[in-house]
C-alpha cells in the first residue's frame, strides 16, 4: 500500500490547482493526483476545438504543469474511499493510503431523460473527454444542419465555432433570450444581435418537443408543431456534479447533488476536501444555493482548499460564489458579475441600476475603437454594487473581472466614483466619460433624487 499525504483525485482545473498550491504551501508533503484521463483539455478552450483551434491537440493541458510543481500523475481510476482507514482503492486493484484527500471528479452532461431521441445517432454532449470529443469532431464533417439544443455559454459557444466552420446552426432556447441566466435583457439581446450577424439562427422562447429520425438524426421537433432540419444535434442543457464517489463513501450530498462543503472546502469529514463542479456552492449575494460551474470558481475553491489542508486560516476561505461569465462573438465581448436586476428582484432586493454607453478607446477616431457599455446594479439602502454587465471589444474580460473585485469587496456606488484610475488612449475608456464610473454615476443621482 502505497502512503500519500495529500491524495487529489481529479485532473481538470480544479484538481490541477488544488495539487499545485497544496505543494506550494506545504512543501515538505508529498502530493499525487490521480486521474482517468491520459490527456486533459483547458475546459473553457473546448468549443474552440471546433473551429478556431482546428482540434483538440491545440487544447491540452501539458503535464509539465504538474511535474514542474513537485506532484506525481497517476492515471487511472479511483472507485471506492474508506474514510476510517484513509484510502482509496483504484480500478487496477492497488490502494493508497492518504492523510489529506481533495475530492475535485467535475461534472458531466445532463442528459434529458424526458426527451425522446437523445440516443439517436449523431446526438451529442459536450464532456470534458476528449476522446469523444475527437470522435464527435470527425463526425461533424460530413454534417451540415446542426441543432444546439441550449442557449448557456457552451451553447452559444459552440454555435459560432460551428458557424465559423461552416455550418448552418440554430439555436434552441427556453427563455426569451439566449445567455438569460446571465445577462438582463439589454445584453442579452445584443449577443443575440451578434449571433445572428455571424450567421447563427436563434429559435427562443421554445421548447424541444423530439428529436426525430430512424437510427439516426434528422429532425428535431418544437412544442408547437415546427420541425428543424437536422444532421445533428447538440445537447447543452446544463451539467451534473459527480458526487457517486463521495455519497458511496459516505460523504454529505446536498440536494442539488453535490458534495457539501464549508467555507474552508472542508466535508464533514476534516480531512477530507471538496472543489470544483462536484462541491457545493452558495451565492455570495443572495446564499442561495447554486449550481453555477466555472473553471475561475474551481479555481478559487482549489487554491482554499490548497492553503487549508493541514491549518485553517480564516482570512484564506471561500464566502460564496460570485458567478463571473465572459465570452467573445467574433470581435464583439459579453461579461457579466454578481446577480442581474432579474435576478436581485427575484430575490427580494430593492435595486437601483445604472447604464451608459461610451468607447473603449480615446478619442473614438482611434482605429478598433469600440462601442462599451456598462450596466450596474446596487442596493437601493446600502449603495453596494450587487451586480454588473459589460458590452464592448476586448478589453470585456478584465472590466468584468474589475466588477467581481468590486462586489466581493462590497464597494459603495460612493466607492466607486471616488476610485482613481489609470487610462491611456490606446488601451482604456477617456477618464471623462470612463463607462464604469459613469454607470455609478447613473446610479448616485437616482439615490439622491
């Protein structure tokens, strides 16, 4: 039986950082990760794959990242856990004998159970796999129509690559808009606007009643009568933890499946840890709980559960998930912070929001000047910014990334228009008119009046 004194079990992001930074801070441990996949893909690189990476190959995570830190790769598969003896034993028979185990075994597609035809031939998820994932590539090339059945980030993701690669795509989504989880109506309309410019069609509001064909797929059917041409079919209607390992262990599971957590990614067993899709999470606004999966989220937990392992420390733990989204529809950048006005309403907040519109460059001649816009959402009494949405060109990720600090750090409306900033004319917003201020702005006259 071989002795571990930090066992990870998982190779994706989450499991990857959780190793790492454990053998940052305790560096006289031996840490070993373990997981089923010979290679691993980037998470958030995986519609890429499809188009602008021209497959998968592009899209690994070289090993190098964890051998460069001191941690030993095991591939293989971990099935069962004593939490009394402290092991766990593997597909191959072998045992590890552990001190600290970091549970980070991700998620995988939901697969509808109340929708007919999923298992016809050509119907596809996106998993983290990427043998699959080179199979369902080879696949598509003699494919032309192509259903994406969701209209999340993957979604929206994977039709523009496939679009970029020629395809005629159309997305289905129940909610009004496309990305509506994430972005109130204003935004949310515009990555519409810009899917459709790009070629992409957009069916909403709209259930999928069937998928339809003999063996293989060739239609699919709406609630109210439409049929789509179909080659193929996306399913991206969300992921579910795999929590199978913790729960047979005896590990707490929470409703929503996934494995429960503190504020220190502890279970209820102290040294056992949990980060990623499989652990639980809770809002860092509203404490509700959430079934938000993000590489940045899995990320954040992985580097608290790293830091505690063998010492809590109060300053180094997790208060809730702030949900932070991004994308890119060829040059034109969403991204979205903390709760939408929908959402805050929904929950019971009285909100005041702020808008405005400028450029991302100074003055707007400058060539690649783009429109920006920001939208901020604050409590009417107290003043902080719950939320945040940003349109515009590149510079969307770190603006959007600017809001999360902003809300974690419970910043004030006040807060933020007395923050200084730095701008220049080829990289920022003017300092006259610097969209995110100006939406703060928006926000101070509606509080005084």
């Amino acid at each position: 039986m071989k002795q571990i004194d930090v066992l990870v079990i998982g190779g994706s992001a989450a499991g990857i950082v959780a190793a790492t930074t454990a053998r940052s801070f305790y560096p006289d441990r031996k840490v070993m990760l373990i997981r089923k996949e010979e290679k691993v893909l980037v998470p958030c690189g995986i519609p890429y794959m499809f188009g602008t990476l021209g497959g998968s190959e592009k899209n690994v995570v070289p090993d190098q990242v964890l051998s460069g830190a001191g941690v030993d790769l095991v591939v293989g598969e971990a099935v069962s856990i004593d939490q009394e003896k402290k092991t766990c034993s593997l597909a191959d028979g072998s045992v590890l004998q552990f001190e600290k185990l970091v549970l980070a075994t991700g998620s995988t597609p939901v697969q509808p159970g109340w929708l007919p035809g999923t298992d016809l031939e050509n119907v596809f998820f996106i998993p983290k796999n990427k043998e699959y994932l080179d199979n369902q590539s080879i696949e598509f090339e003699s494919c032309n129509k192509v259903v994406v059945i969701g209209g999340g980030f993957i979604g929206v993701e994977m039709a523009d690559e496939l679009v970029k690669a020629g395809k005629d795509v159309t997305i289905v989504e129940l909610l009004p808009h496309v990305l509506s989880l994430a972005f109130d109506e204003e935004l949310a309309m515009k990555a519409e606007e810009a899917l459709r410019k790009r070629g992409v069609k957009i069916v909403s509001g709209r259930k999928v009643q069937k998928i339809v064909g003999d063996g293989k797929v060739s239609a699919v059917l709406l609630d109210d009568g439409e049929t789509l041409d179909a080659d193929a079919v996306i399913l991206s209607v969300g992921y579910q933890p795999n929590s199978e390992l913790a729960k047979n262990a005896g590990l707490g599971v929470n409703d929503l499946g996934f494995i429960r957590v503190n504020e220190y990614m502890r279970t209820e067993n102290p040294d056992i840890f949990a980060v990623g899709d499989c652990a639980e999470k809770f809002s860092f606004i509203t404490r509700t709980p959430k079934r938000t999966m993000l590489a940045s989220t899995s990320c954040a937990e992985a580097r608290i559960a790293g830091m505690n392992l063998y010492k809590l420390s109060t300053v180094r733990s997790f208060t809730g998930t702030l949900s932070i989204f991004c994308t890119a529809i060829g040059d034109e950048a969403f991204g979205a912070a903390g709760v939408t006005e929908n959402l805050a309403n929904e929950r019971g907040f009285e909100v005041v929001t702020g808008l405005f519109e400028g450029i991302d460059r100074h003055p707007g001649s400058l060539p690649d000047t783009h429109v920006q816009i920001v939208k901020l959402i604050a409590s009417v009494d107290s003043g902080i910014i719950l939320g945040g949405e940003v349109y515009g060109g590149s510079s969307v990720g770190e603006l959007t990334n600017l809001i999360g600090f902003i809300i974690q750090n419970r910043m004030t409306v006040d807060a933020v228009l007395t923050s200084q900033i730095g701008t220049h004319p080829l990289l920022t917003a003017p300092p006259t008119a610097y969209p995110l201020i100006k939406a703060a702005e928006s926000i101070a006259r509606k509080r005084i009046g």
